[in-house]
C-alpha cells in the first residue's frame, strides 16, 4: 500500500504581492499566525518561495528571505515539517548553502525537507550581481551543487573540485540531525524542475523527492520518464517522494471563489504598473471553486502518482477560509 497523501502550505510572504496593504512591521507576525495554525492542524508540512524580488513584476513590496524565515519558523513552531520550494542553487555558495540548512534542522530537531532547483527569475539573478549563466550552465550548478552539500553533510568535511564550484577543506559543523538511509547525516533532499534529460536524471540519482507540476496528463508523464532514470540507477522509485504546486482558490461555491481572485488581484494591482493589471494571480493552472473541485484534481494527480501536494493560496493572509475549508472536507476526501 503506498503512503498516505501529504499536505503542504505555502506561508504568504510577499514574493507573490500577497502581504499587500500589511504594514512591513507586522507582516512577520502575519506569516507567523499561519505557520502556527499550519502546526497546529492536519499540514504535513509549510513552505516559502526562494525570491528577492516580487513576482510577475520586481516592486518595492516586501519579498521576506526564504532562509531567514526558514530559521526563524524552525524556532516557532514545533509539529511541521519546513521547506523551500526552492532553494535556488546559484544564489549561495553551496559549502555555505549546506551550513545554513544544517543548523537550521538542528533548530527546528530535524524537521527540514531541502528543495533546490536550477533558479529562473533573471531580473533577481542580474540585480544581485549573479549574471544569469545559460540554463545549461544552472543546471551543472546544481549537479555539482547537490554533491557538495550532500557530502558535507555526511561526512562534516569535503574537498571537491568540479565544474562549477571547489570546496577545499569545507567544515559543516554541525552535522544535521537526520540521516539518511544509510544512517549517515542528511536532510531530506527535494530536486524540483521537471527537465527530462538532466533534471530529473538528477534527482534520480541524488534525491529524496522530485517536485513538478502539470495536470495529471503531464505528471504521469514526468512521473514515468523519472522511473526510467531510477531504473538506470538502481534505485526504488518507492525511495524518491513525487510532490507538485498548486495555485488552490477554494470556498463554497464557485462564484465565491472567483470573487476572491478578484479581490487579490485587485490588491496586486495597487502594487503594479497600470500595464501589468490583472497578472498577479494567474487562474492558468490553479484550481478555483468549491471543495468537490479541488477533490477531484488533486485526487486525479494521486491517482498519478503524487505523494505531497504543496497548496499556495493567495488569500491565507487575509481570510483564512480557504484554509479552513481544505482543512475540514479537501484533506479527509483525499
């Protein structure tokens, strides 16, 4: 019998224009009381975005620093499990990257699940000084990236020399609490992107968990290309969780919900260019309706395989309705 299906929620924490008209000195406390309610109920898990700038547009509204909150919520709750989806490879230095996020699972006593990916957003590459090498090159990053971290992890020291970056007597101290199958030191290791050549060729290798999205068409086929890439490594698919994000709108009835759209994008709208109208929550993807509704997608996306489901709703800081609503009749259905 396969494992249960898992819920994930994204903490509102304004990379997607969702802490709109909250004061900058409250908004903490506002990302907090969700988290709290996320530990305090049936979550498996929550989870930020790894951005600087505000998205589908850079504004001057706040974006929170995913590792900054991952510390200060591994201090603050005490239940929920606590990720990134996703770190982005190129914007730490992995020796460092694999500092942080240890002493962050010591924190949190060992409640950190590690997603990395390759990084896309090139305004944000640009403006802090990265470049934006070309999708082959983030990708090498990522490879040699993940070897670094998982071998610092391991073994609390590493001297490596690869294409894209060099270690040479990195210490990582302390170790991280939890181990990995083969009992040695490891946080659970989330490689997210959907890249069928090499991607998914590396999470195969080197990861707890694939995260990428599509309707369940898409993802049973992401799904099958990766059980390729495990089948030529050896491994047990059962070993490497599938994960997915979701844009979820949810209220009684249909027109509730697309009124609640409404009124989020209408807050995005205050904070972007009168040409960008309309573009801060993208109905393209997401689910939008009653309960029953987002039943019947998710279900389809279990049925295809998917063993954690990571819900962003754009409204959580506002309204915890839509929260309250999956709790009591998405989550027991599925």
């Amino acid at each position: 019998m396969s494992d249960p299906l898992q819920f994930g929620l994204f903490i509102p924490q304004g990379w997607r224009l969702d802490l709109v008209g909250i004061d900058p000195a409250d908004q903490w406390q506002r990302m907090l009381s969700v988290a709290e309610a996320a530990d305090a109920g049936p979550w498996a898990s929550v989870w930020v975005y790894d951005h600087f700038h505000t998205t589908p547009q850079p504004t001057h509204e706040a974006t929170h620093e995913a590792w900054s909150l991952m510390a200060a919520l591994a201090a603050s709750t005490s239940r929920v499990r606590l990720g990134q989806m996703c770190t982005c490879m190129g914007y730490r230095n992995p020796a460092y990257l694999a500092k942080v996020a240890a002493t962050v699972d010591v924190i949190s006593g060992g409640r950190l699940e590690f997603g990395i990916g390759a990084g896309w957003y090139e305004h944000e590459w640009r403006a802090y000084g990265y470049g934006f090498p070309g999708v082959g090159e983030r990708i090498s990053a990522l490879r040699d990236g993940v070897q670094i971290i998982q071998r610092l992890w391991a073994e609390g020291e590493a001297s490596i020399e690869s294409e894209t970056f060099t270690v040479d007597g990195a210490i990582c101290r302390p170790q991280p609490l939890q181990t990995g199958r083969d009992g040695r030191p490891r946080v659970p290791t989330w490689i997210a992107g959907g890249g069928e050549q090499r991607t998914l060729r590396y999470a195969a290798k080197w990861a707890d968990a694939t995260n990428f999205g599509g309707g369940p068409e898409q993802f049973a086929r992401k799904r099958d290309i990766l059980r390729t890439h495990l089948d030529r490594e050896g491994r047990d698919p059962a070993h490497v969780r599938l994960t997915s994000n979701l844009n979820i709108v949810v209220r009684e009835t249909e027109a509730e919900a697309r009124r609640v759209v409404e009124e989020v994008n209408a807050r995005a709208d205050s904070a972007l260019r009168p040409e960008h109208a309309g573009t801060g929550f993208s109905s393209r993807g997401a689910v939008i309706g009653t309960p029953q509704q987002v039943i019947d997608h998710v279900g389809a996306l279990r049925d295809a395989g998917l063993g954690t489901l990571i819900a962003y709703m754009p409204d959580v800081a506002y309204d915890r309705t839509g929260m309250e609503l999956f709790e009591r009749d998405v989550m027991p259905a599925l």
